[in-house]
C-alpha cells in the first residue's frame, strides 16, 4: 500500500524542488522555517498523495501554493490544479494560494492573510 503522505516515490522530486526553490518560495520560506510564524511547523515541498506542496503545517491540515503565470494561462494547468484540489479536499486540506507577484510585491499582506488560518 502506498504511502499517502511523503511516499518513498516521491522522494527525489520532492529533494529536486527544495534545492531548486523558485524566488517566490524562498521569500515565503523565510517566513514560514523554524516556527517563526505564530509557532507553527511548516514543511516544505510535502507530498500528499501524488501531489507536492509547496508548504504544509500538519497540524492544522493546511497548505499554501504559489503560483506562477502557467496556473492562469495553460488549460492543462488550470485541469490539474482543480484535480488536486478537490483530491486535498477529500483529504481535509485546506489549501490557500497566493501568486508569485503577491509574494514579490505584498509579503506582509501574504503572510497577515496566512496568519488569519493559524489559531
């Protein structure tokens, strides 16, 4: 049976991205590392299913995607994000988006909105 959280199958492409995080990620990720927001665990690049997230705290169940413009612009894209996320869904998921502009442009607006999902 296949593991459903951080599968064996997964594990080089998750390892990929980490050493290959976008600028976006990183910023966010400077935030997020070591409990530095409100005292919550976030990983990074989590696989749920067959599916990777940029981040997720275990605890609340909650991940956060970044975008970039290949989410808006190819319908291929736009299928598979609506796959994963009725899939997280199912799984009790809940998944908050933000795009690559956000981040670069309003990173405290970024990080006000995520801390309105942490009790």
């Amino acid at each position: 049976m296949p593991y459903l959280y951080n599968s064996q199958r997964l594990k080089l492409r998750r390892k990929s991205f980490r050493n290959n995080m976008p600028q976006s990620e990183q910023v966010l990720w400077y935030y997020l590392k070591g409990k530095n927001l409100k005292d919550y665990k976030f990983r990074r690049q989590y696989s749920v299913g067959k599916y990777i997230l940029d981040f997720f705290c275990p605890k609340l169940r909650l991940a956060i995607e970044l975008d970039g413009d290949s989410h808006f612009i190819d319908d291929r894209a736009k299928v598979y994000d609506k796959n994963r996320q009725k899939f997280l869904s199912s799984q009790n998921i809940t998944v908050i988006r933000f795009t690559n502009t956000e981040i670069s442009e309003s990173i405290d607006g970024v990080i006000d909105k995520i801390s309105k999902h942490l009790p």
